[in-house]
C-alpha cells in the first residue's frame, strides 16, 4: 500500500446532488425546496428561537428576579485549605499574592476566607473578607486578619 493507490472505503462516498440545474438532473424546477413558503425562497433564514408562529419558550417562560450591576463576586477559599498550604510551603504569612502564585485564585480575583476545617498553625492572613467563623478561628490560634 502507498499513497497513490489509496482510495475510500467501498460504499463511504456518494455522487454530489448538482441542485437546480435542469429538469433532467432530476433536482430541477423547486430544486428540493418544495412549492411556496418562506424556505423556498432565496435569502431566507429564520430566526434564532422561532416557532413558526407559537409564542417561543424564551417569551412563555416568566421572568423574575434582576440583576444587580453592583455586585462584587469573592473567591471562597477555605481554612483547611490554608493550613495544607502552611504545612506544605512552610508559610507564615497568607495574602492573595501567595493565593495566587499557588493556583489557589485568578487574576483580578477578590477572596474571602470562609471557615471550613481546623486551622493549627498561627499565621498572619489578609483577604478582602472573611467570614466571622474564619475571624474567630484564625484569632483563636494567636494569627491575625487583616481586610484590605
């Protein structure tokens, strides 16, 4: 075998349909389109979510609630996952810059410390938020928190 005697599988190709192109073609007067109607005309497209004529589901649907162009969005990153950070870095000290460097948050991204799992080291942690639990937590262990 070489690749000037490769050819498609037997059965895998078909003839092209040559569309429009006189009645002996056996495609030509509606060419496939059928009689009348929108679709046999050229340049149709129907729009995104039409129905033909039934109320589309986006407009039955109700509408509810709004959104609100103020809100802030924060990355939840929790005390268990501070202190396997302690114990595999070594670190003494969380801010989003180390958040950052070790994958834990994006650019631009803000964070809050929320208070899931043990924390057993004291460490220094400044975060944009932090939960009251996490405060309390982080305190308790003689670490300190700081909003920035």
């Amino acid at each position: 075998m070489s690749l000037n005697n490769l050819k498609p599988a037997k059965g895998s190709t078909h003839r092209q349909r040559r569309i429009g192109r006189g009645q002996g073609s056996g495609y030509g007067g509606t060419a496939t389109r059928g009689h009348k109607g929108a679709k046999s005309r050229s340049g149709y497209s129907k729009k995104i979510g039409f129905e033909g004529g039934q109320m589309p589901l986006q407009r039955r649907a109700p509408k509810y609630g709004f959104t609100n162009i103020n809100r802030v969005e924060y990355k939840a990153v929790n005390l268990d996952v501070i202190q396997q950070l302690v114990d595999r870095k070594n670190l003494t000290e969380i801010n989003p810059e180390v958040l950052r460097a070790n994958g834990l948050l994006g650019n631009r991204e803000l964070v809050k410390i929320l208070g899931r799992g043990e924390l057993t080291a004291k460490i220094s942690v400044s975060a944009h938020k932090f939960s009251a639990t996490a405060k309390a937590e982080i305190e308790s262990k003689g670490g300190d928190c700081s909003e920035i």
